[in-house]
C-alpha cells in the first residue's frame, strides 16, 4: 500500500536566525463557533483553535499524551490527578497562566449554560479541582478515569474572566488564550481570519509572524489558489489531487488519521427492521468490497477496516481482521434471516468536498445492490446530521454514516462508547457490552486495559454495529518555500513551519 509520508513530517532543518514571515493557508471550513473552542474536538475546527488555545496535554499520533500546558501528571489516588504546569507563560492579554485558570474552565464548564457543548460532556467525569501552588492542580473524578489526561487534550484553556467579562458572542470574535497566536482581525460571515504571533506562548512561533487563515469552501478554488501562489498551505483535498499537486511541482502530503469510516447499522429501530438481527448487519460487511475502495478509490493510501481503531491507535485488535469480500455468504446470511429476496434501506450521508466519500458511499450502495439490498443514499447538510445524531432521530433513515474518531483521545473508548447503550439517545445498544466498556474506562493498568480494549473490539467486530470501510487520510498540500512542515492529528503545526532562502 502506498504511504506517502510519515505522520510527523521535517523535510529539513529550519536555516538559523530569525524570520519574519506570512503564511496563508486556505481551509474548507471555519470553526462555527469561532473563538469558543468548546463546541467540537476535529478538523478543520481544532487546527484553528490550536493556534489560538493550548490544552493541559497534546496528542500526537501514537503513544499516550505528551505535555502541553502540563509538563507531568500522576494518579496519586483511583480518583486523583495532579499535573505540574509549565510556567512562564502568559495569555494573550498578558495575563499570567496558573493553575487557579485551569480550576476556572473546569468550573466554566460545569454551568448550566455549558451543557449544549461537546467538551462539557466529554469531561463530565470530573468532579472538581483545586489549585495546589500557583503551578499545580489536583483534579478529581467521580470514579477512576483512565483517559482524564487525554480528554484535557482537548479541553482549551481560556481566560475565563475576559469570558465573562466581553460576554459569550464577544468573545468567540476576540478570544482570550495562551496558544502561539493571537486573533487580530475577525469578523463573522467574512472569508479571512488573521492572526498574529504570542511571544508569551510556551509554543511561540520562530519564523511565522503572521497567519492568514482563509476560507475557501470549493476545493478546486483551494488547489487553485495554492497554484497561483495566492495561498502557501491548502487543506482538505482529496487523494486524487496528489499527482496534481506534485506535477506543479508542490508538496502533497497525506496523513493517515486515526479515525475509521463506517456506515453506522443501528438495531434500536421499532418493529420488525432487518437491522435488528446481527446476520443481518454481517452480511452488510460481507457484502461490501473494502479492497476495492481502498485501492481504487482512496488510491491506495487507506486500508480495510474490521474494526473502530486503526493500527496506530491504543487498543487495536491485530487479531481481528476486515470482513472478506464475500457476495455468496452475504446472500446466504440474509437468507437465513429470513430476506431471501433482500430488502430496502435507506442511508444517510454528509458529503462534503474534503474527501472523496460521495464516490465512496456509491460503492457501497452497489455493492449491496448485488446482494439484494437496495439502497437509497439521501445527502443531508451537516447542521442535520449534528441534530438527528444528538438525538438519535433519524425519521425514515434505516443507516447513516458515521466517523469512528479515535483522533481527539487518540483512543477508542470514545467511539465505542457512541455505539453501545451508554451514548445519550443511544442508536445501538447491546447489554451485555456495558459492564465492559465500563470496566475498561476505569481500569488504570495500561496493559490491563489494552488487553480488556482489544476483547471489546473482537465483540464489537461480531456483533456488526457498523459497516466498517477503511480508515481516514487527511491530504494537505503546500508550497515549495515551506521546508519544514509537521502536523499532528488535530491539524497543521503552524508555529513550526521553516522557510527555505528566498
């Protein structure tokens, strides 16, 4: 299979001294939210956001979490975490990080008001914290949380008195954070987002001094514009546009992301729905070819799935493999369930113009076409999908696609979690997985729980709630001037871009 880069890339050693330089990138999408990075955990999203904000950890794309804001941690109790925080650095405003702000955006977290975002959910395990000294905290969790230092990974730290102080609305336009760039010029509804350097940030910038973030929703006016020169660093492209980029004598790189496509099967439908019977939803995986989709749509730069982690992801099962391609025993099992004659279902998608995916789910439809399961994909905005997802309302939807994302924990326990009984409004649910999954997150032994991971996995992998596809990839290109360039599961590394002599 080809791979085209390793996943922290440095093509060359930044030249000494001190530069003073522009980069323009242009992206897919804004963070809805602007500057409250509280909403979501993913691209295009978080690449912004970390420029802006800093986490406690940071997660890069192996391995558990490295220092971010915090420079160690212990588990000095089941129920304890003390992290040591990095001094020295400062917000935007100027204003000294210390551990009393990380007790502040837990606590931000923890109103009323907060519940509707994505963070507050995921740190609801926390109980409380309190500041030790003015460089460490203790927080404490309900019960044993064997993940907390990877979920603060993706808890942003904010100044929550200018929070409170400018107002909600306010701030997402003038956002307040410790990250290696501060927002200068932002406006609602317009195209770009400047941002200038922090000097008082633990990750400051050597050589950018400027970042242009420009939105560019089309993806062949993105490639354009870094043809042309307009733009230095294009994202969101497809794997189709590599040889593109690299026959204009560009950078096209593609990371392999951590997260897994799928088409989620669930079983909690009323009646008598072929969902229901886990024949079924086997032969569904049997019935689509993911080589084929591998090979010929991702080119060759993603590989089959069987289960909801990648092989770089904590609790990967190598043992499990993906579903073979195999039409006869597809037909054979939806006979034995009693559709001899296949049935109709209806699966609904988000197709964007970041991957290739709407080729994808044609696959896949056609596929299970041969079998007797005749598709209908209905393409719906992503604002839709949020809302039917949040509430497992999915009106005439017999499937929907959905992301394993593995990315934001760099760990499964996330998704494993929305595809059992215990995700809020739950879409499949099988008993017998609950005290196992429980079990997992609250066991602190690494190798314990990577054992206890990989059984949930071979369970998750016969009990068919998904059909799993291939992993994700992320394709960026970018202009021959940059020479060093690294990016890490949650977006380009902009603060470390290197320039080459002009």
């Amino acid at each position: 299979m080809r791979r085209a880069i390793a996943f922290a890339l440095l093509l060359a050693l930044a030249p000494a001294g001190a530069r003073a330089e522009t980069v323009r990138a242009a992206v897919a999408a804004f963070p809805p939210t602007l500057g409250n990075p509280f909403s979501g955990a993913s691209q295009p999203s978080s690449e912004m956001w970390l420029s802006v904000f800093d986490g406690v950890t940071r997660l890069g794309w192996t391995g558990g979490p490295e220092p971010g804001l915090a420079l160690s941690w212990t588990n000095t109790s089941p129920t304890t975490w003390r992290f040591m925080l990095r001094p020295g650095v400062t917000f935007h405003n100027g204003k000294p990080f210390t551990a009393q702000d990380v007790v502040d955006v837990l606590a931000l977290l923890k109103r009323p008001e907060m519940a509707r975002y994505l963070i507050a959910a995921e740190l609801q395990s926390v109980r409380g914290a309190r500041a030790i000294d003015p460089m460490t905290v203790e927080i404490e969790t309900a019960e044993p949380d064997a993940i907390l230092p990877n979920r603060l990974a993706v808890m942003m730290i904010v100044d929550v008195a200018a929070w409170d102080g400018a107002g909600v609305d306010a701030f997402t336009r003038a956002p307040v954070g410790t990250g290696p760039f501060r927002l200068t010029a932002w406006r609602e509804g317009t195209a770009l987002a400047v941002l200038g350097r922090h000097a008082g940030s633990w990750r400051a910038p050597a050589e950018v001094s400027r970042l242009e973030y420009r939105l560019v929703p089309d993806k062949t006016a993105r490639l354009q514009s870094l043809i042309s020169r307009q733009t230095d660093v294009v994202t969101g492209l497809h794997v189709d546009d590599v040889a593109t980029v690299e026959g204009m004598g560009l950078k096209a790189l593609v990371f392999q992301n951590p997260q897994i496509k799928s088409i989620a099967l669930p079983n909690l439908h009323a009646g008598d729905h072929p969902l229901k019977d886990v024949r079924v939803r086997q032969a569904l995986n049997f019935a689509v070819d993911k080589d084929s989709i591998a090979r010929h749509i991702m080119l060759g730069f993603a590989e089959p799935a069987g289960q909801g982690a990648g092989r770089d992801t904590f609790g990967f099962n190598p043992e499990v493999k993906p579903y073979p391609y195999d039409p006869a025993r597809a037909k054979a099992l939806l006979i034995e369930a009693g559709y001899p004659d296949g049935f109709d279902m209806r699966i609904e998608v988000v197709v964007d113009n970041a991957t290739p995916d709407a080729l994808l789910y044609q696959q896949v439809a056609q596929d299970l076409a041969a079998v007797g399961v005749r598709v209908t994909l209905g393409s719906i905005t992503f604002a839709d999908y949020s809302r039917k997802y949040a509430a497992a309302d999915w009106g005439e939807a017999d499937a929907f696609h959905l992301i394993w994302n593995n990315a934001a924990f760099q760990d499964p326990i996330r998704a494993i979690e929305y595809f059992s009984c215990l995700k809020v409004n739950p879409f499949f649910c099988e008993d017998s997985l609950v005290p196992e999954i429980r079990a997992s997150s609250r066991e602190l032994s690494r190798d314990k729980r990577e054992k206890m991971l990989q059984g949930i996995m071979a369970r998750l992998h016969d009990l068919a709630p998904a059909i799993w596809l291939t992993n994700s990839v992320y394709t960026v290109a970018h202009s021959p001037r940059i020479e060093v360039f690294e990016m890490r599961p949650t977006g380009i590394v902009f603060e470390n871009i290197g320039f080459g002599i002009q």
